[in-house]
C-alpha cells in the first residue's frame, strides 16, 4: 500500500461526508416545504483490487443520495377549499403551463396548495398547474370533447387544467322525479267494457239450458288476456247465476245475472278498464241466443287508453303537481296523474301545459308527456310500473320537449323500490291527526332539477371532485383530481419546484381516479407535510460532522508519515 492511497481514501470520504452534509442542509432547508420528500444519504465502499493477497491497496467510499419519495408526510389540515393531500400513493399531475400542448412536460407532485389563479386556473405555490377530468353533473369522467372515457390508462390527452371559471352560472335540468305517496285501495275502478244480454223470455231461476233455443252443452269462449282462452260450457240444470259465477271465475272478467224470473238478464263486464275483453260462441250460438251484441267475435272495449286523461275523456282519481326545470332553468309544472283500473291496477299519465314556452304539442298532445300502468302486490307494495305496452319504466328515461330553446329533459320517474314501500303505495284511506279522512297521502316529491344560479362556492370533496356550488343550492362536480401511480415511485428524477419527472427506472405512470385501483385517497382541505425528521437530520448531522473530522484525520496522520519519510533522506 502507498501512503498517497491512504490519503486518496480519505479525500475521497471527506468529499462523501461534505456531499451527506448537503443532503442533510437540505432537507432542513425544506423542513416546511408543502408535500417535500427527504432524501437519505447512503454509501458503499469503491475497492481496488489487490496484486497479491499479502497486498491491501485502499479504493474509498462512494456516496449515494436516496430520496424517500414514496414515504408519507403528516397531513394537516387547512382552511383553504381548494387545497388537497393524498393519503396513500400517487401523485398530482401538473403542468408548467395553463394552457398545456402535447410538446409540454409532465410533471408530478405531492404539493397540492392549491390557489386559482387570475384566469381561474387551480396552481400550488411553486407555479404549476394541476390536471384531471372534466365531469358531467352525476361524476362521469369526460374527455375534451365531452365524451365519456374512463381511467387507469395513461391518456393524459384526456385531462384538463382545473379551470374554476369554465363555470360561472349554472341551471340544473330535473333528471328524476321521486315520488313518495299512497293511493287508495278502496277506490272505486273505472268499470271496464261490458255487453249485457237482451233476449226476453230467459228466466233465470230454472235451467238455462231449454231456454231461448240454448241446449246443455253449448258452449262460448272468454279470450283475456289476448291469446288465453277460456271455454264456458253450459251444462244441463245450470242457471243463469250459474254461468255467472264460471265467467267471473276468469281472470280479468266478472258477470252478473238477473234472477227476476222474468226477462232475466247476463252482463259480462271486463274487469280492469284499459284491457280488453273478447266473447266467441264456440259449440252452437248461446251468447247470440241470449242477445249479447255481436258479430262475433265481439269485443268489450277497455274503457281506458293513454292519454285519457290529458284530453278529459276520463276523470282522474288524484293528481300529484311538482314543478321541474329544463337546461335552461326555466320552470315548469306538470302533474303525475291516477286513475284507478282494477283491483290493484292504476293508470297514470305525466301531463303538462302546451302553452307559450311550455310543452311542444306537436309531440306531447293534450300535453300528455308519458302514460303507464302502476300495478302494486297484495301487500300493497310496488309490483310493477310500465307504459301502456308493457315495457318496463323503472330504469327508462321518459322525454319532454320544450318550445322555449332549451334541450329536452331527459326525466326517470322514481316510484320507490319494486316489493318495498318506500315510494308509490296502495292501502285504504286513513286519517290525519284530526280525524278527517285521507284517501290520498302525498308524502314526497322530490326533483333534482334548479334555476339558474351564479357561483357561490367550490372546493374539493373527499372523492377528489372539484365541486361548485351555485346561489340556487345546485352543488355541481366539475372535474376530479387524477392521481398518477408508479411502479418504483422513489426512483423518480427530482426537479425544480418540488415536482417529480418520471425516469426509466421508475416505469411509466397510469392514471388513476382517487382511492380506486392502488391509488391514494384525497383529503380535501388538509396538505402534507414535508417527510423530514428534525431530530433524526440533527443526529445525522453531528455523525457526518465526526465522521468528516476522522477522514482529516486520515490526511493529517498520512502528512505526517510522508514528512517521517522525507526526513529518512536528510
């Protein structure tokens, strides 16, 4: 070994120990910096290989400054609306610019002061401006041009600049109606189609068969609903009251007889209103022989169709008004209107007003914007809710057109949960708290629709959406924070302004919703800390400090060999 090696390894840890030193200033230097990550100093030993295993030949240290990137900091909470910290892993992404092209940086950090600028745009304290995904008003991510898209990819074309000012006045058009009230089971029906007979003669109180040329095994059909039918056989000793009770043993028909014993009389009668009935004689002609209208076969028309109501053809049972709003914010009244049909069967029709500015009547005659049938369980619970064809309403938007400029809504009735009551019900009429008889109970109506309003508030919410708050109560989502996430986060490149740039080594990011898929939470209103430890830097400080002056040591003791050995020639 040559004493100038042993020198050279101790220059070479005074140089580690100034660099550790550097670290550690630093870091104290960034003791208050919003979302900073410390950096640890490490070292590992540079060896020079021996010419023989007698020989030691001295290399040195090198040193390796680690940054602790993906090490939570303490989040604290702010006043600040617009300020948020992640809790968990990933980053913010920001850009240099509020206006980003596709030849600007992207950056990532965990600062998220966030401030509006002058123009609107949301920015932290160190200049750059944070990104995510505009919304539509129920939180579904959309692209630049509006369209839907969705996250964990990398398209950062996707995000926008949060711009707080993209909305300043806002109307909320109504989306859902939900209605929560009690019809009245012991309602009267609208009677259904009927036909009665009209043969004279037909005594009631003896055998049918022998009457009015009708012999026992005459038969006729019931056909309800289409396509199921049902054979009615006039058996030898049965009266007319008899036949009676085997046609309102059909499902959907009732019929009563006359027993006068003179001109006695059969009315067959349908037993729900919009549905109808159709009666065929079958084995000989009975229902002709006892007058019923034909040709046959004959058809006892509902006296109920949609629209029955917006035209006054039919009076209804209970109207229930709500006032809505279109996309302009303009309000409307229209009125969700009952008829009872049968037992356990309602019609109901929306309706609305033709006038100036209100419904097109060209597309909703008479106003009538959508008719139906609500159908509840003997527990007086929703069964079923659909249009006049069968279709099935509770999921399906129904559309009204507006004559004064704006979109049409788009409008989901809400009748409550299909088997539970908590919505649209069927019990008997009840009593208030006086003792007056209510045969209707409106509970609720509720609408998500407003007027227009300015901006009176936003701020982020704890699902990472910026939320804007308007002066007619509407609370908007606007955008929501993307979160970026990496596979080796601590071996991002550090940069000016406490961001982040991405590195080989670190793998590329995806782009993530908040607390989905690996990606942190947001916690709105609150900010992290920087990660440093004061008493473990100052520890670390005193240990570099000692193991600096070793390495002069080092020199000093290598100086005072080599003068020993200069001396030797004197």
């Amino acid at each position: 070994m040559s004493l100038f090696g042993a020198m050279i390894s101790g220059v070479s840890g005074l140089n580690a120990q100034s660099q550790n030193l550097g670290v550690i200033s630093d870091n104290i230097s960034n003791l208050n910096t919003v979302g900073y990550k410390g950096t640890i100093g490490r070292f590992s030993t540079l060896v020079t290989e021996s010419a023989t295993d007698t020989r030691y030949t001295p290399g040195g240290v090198r040193f390796h400054p680690t940054a602790l990137i993906s090490k939570q900091g303490l989040l604290q909470a702010t006043s600040s609306n617009t300020a948020a910290a992640i809790s968990g892993d990933g980053f913010f992404v920001v850009r240099d610019t509020n206006s980003p092209g596709s030849d600007n940086e992207i950056f990532f950090t965990r600062a998220g002061d966030f401030k509006p600028d002058d123009d609107g745009f949301l920015r932290n304290t160190a200049g750059y401006y944070v990104q995510g995904w505009a919304t539509d008003r129920n939180g579904v991510l959309l692209d630049p041009t509006g369209t839907p898209t969705t996250s964990n990819s990398s398209a950062i074309s996707d995000l926008q600049v949060l711009d707080i000012n993209s909305i300043l006045t806002a109307a909320a058009s109504t989306t859902t109606i939900e209605f929560g009230a009690n019809l009245n089971a012991n309602e009267t029906p609208l009677t259904g189609g009927s036909d009665v007979s009209t043969t004279l003669g037909i005594d009631g109180t003896i055998a049918l068969a022998g009457q009015a040329g009708i012999a026992a095994g005459d038969s006729f059909d019931i056909e309800y609903p289409a396509g199921t039918v049902t054979t009615i056989t006039i058996n030898a000793g049965e009266t007319l009251a008899d036949i009676a009770a085997e046609i309102s043993a059909v499902t959907g028909v009732t019929a009563t007889a006359t027993s006068t014993g003179t001109d006695d009389t059969l009315t067959i009668t349908g037993s729900f209103a919009d549905q109808d009935v159709v009666i065929t004689n079958n084995n000989n002609t009975p229902l002709t022989a006892l007058g019923f209208t034909g040709p046959f076969p004959a058809t006892l028309a509902a006296t109920y169709t949609g629209g029955d109501l917006a035209d006054g053809t039919v009076d209804e049972n209970n109207t229930m008004p709500v006032t809505i709003y279109d996309s302009l914010g303009t309000a409307h009244v229209v009125q969700l209107q009952v008829v009872k049909l049968g037992q356990n069967r309602w019609g109901f029709e929306l309706t609305g007003s033709t006038a100036t500015g209100e419904l097109d009547a060209t597309q909703h005659p008479d106003g009538l914007i959508q008719s139906g049938i609500i159908t509840f369980n003997g527990d007086g619970s929703l069964r079923t809710f659909t249009d006049n064809a069968g279709t099935d309403l509770l999921d399906e938007e129904i559309t009204a057109n507006w004559t004064n400029g704006s979109n049409p809504n788009e409008i989901t009735l809400d009748l409550g949960t299909v088997g539970l009551t908590n919505g649209i019900t069927q019990f008997g009429a009840g009593s208030d708290a006086n003792g007056n008889l209510v045969e209707y109970d409106t509970r609720f109506i509720n609408q998500n629709g407003a007027q227009a309003g300015s901006m009176v508030n936003y701020g982020f919410t704890e699902e990472g959406f910026l939320q804007v708050e308007f002066a007619n109560g509407v609370k908007r989502p606007i955008y929501k924070l993307a979160i970026a996430t990496f596979e080796a986060p601590d071996e991002m490149e550090n940069y000016s302004g406490n961001v982040y740039r991405q590195t080989r080594e670190s793998g590329d990011y995806l782009l993530r919703e908040p607390g989905l898929n690996g990606a942190g939470n947001v916690v709105a209103s609150a900010l992290e800390s920087s990660n440093v430890d004061l008493a473990e830097e100052f520890t670390n400080m005193i240990v570099t400090q000692r193991a600096y002056s070793a390495n002069t040591k080092t020199i000093t003791t290598t100086d005072e060999m080599l003068d020993e050995l200069i001396r030797i020639k004197r």
